[in-house]
C-alpha cells in the first residue's frame, strides 16, 4: 500500500481532482494522509498557494500534480505507477461513428 500526506484545505476542487488521479494511475491501493493547512498559519504560509501537495514516507514533494505528466513521472520514479492505466488517460478517443449511424439531410441518426 502506498500512503502519502495530502496538504489540502475544505473546498479544494484541485485537491480532488489530485485525490482521483492517483487513485487512478497507482499501480496499488492509495492511502492518503490529509492535512488541513487552514488550522496552522505555518501550513498556510508554506502551502497556502501550491496546494494540493502530495508527500512520499521520505518527505518528497510533489506540488501541482493534478497535471497528469508531473504525477504520472513522480509515480515512475518511485515505482507506483500503473502504466496501462497511463495509457487509456492519454489515449487518442475513437472518433468513429457509432454502428449503425447514418446521417440524413445534416441530421445524424442511430440505428
């Protein structure tokens, strides 16, 4: 199991999305350490514009990593990260018409 600190605060759309995106791309079960830096003005002075931040057990930072490439490549480095999962993150959508569709007079029609 991977555990990491999440530095956060109440409402942090950020956050969550950081929060899904490692749950996704971690090759095991993810737990999370959140901290509310609201309560310490320290943890507000050092956090306060960089949050979501996510720690490692050996201290290492990781600020922004709701951007897919900073945490997919922080997950590399240590060794957690599920490259199939990475993969359908970055893969190309099917642009393909649906089976069976058929288009008349501009409209677009299933089946």
């Amino acid at each position: 199991m991977i555990q990491l600190s999440l530095y956060t605060t109440m409402g942090c759309h950020l956050c969550s999305q950081l929060e899904a995106l490692v749950a996704a791309l971690a090759n095991q079960e993810v737990w999370l350490h959140h901290i509310e830096i609201s309560d310490d003005d320290a943890l507000v002075k050092r956090y306060g514009v960089r949050i979501p931040v996510i720690v490692d057990s050996e201290g290492n930072e990781l600020d922004r990593g709701f951007e897919l490439e900073r945490l997919s490549t922080w997950l590399r480095e240590r060794g957690w990260l599920d490259e199939a999962a990475l993969a359908a993150f970055t893969a190309l959508p099917d642009t393909a018409p649906p089976k069976g569709a058929h288009q008349r007079d501009g409209r677009r029609f299933l089946g």
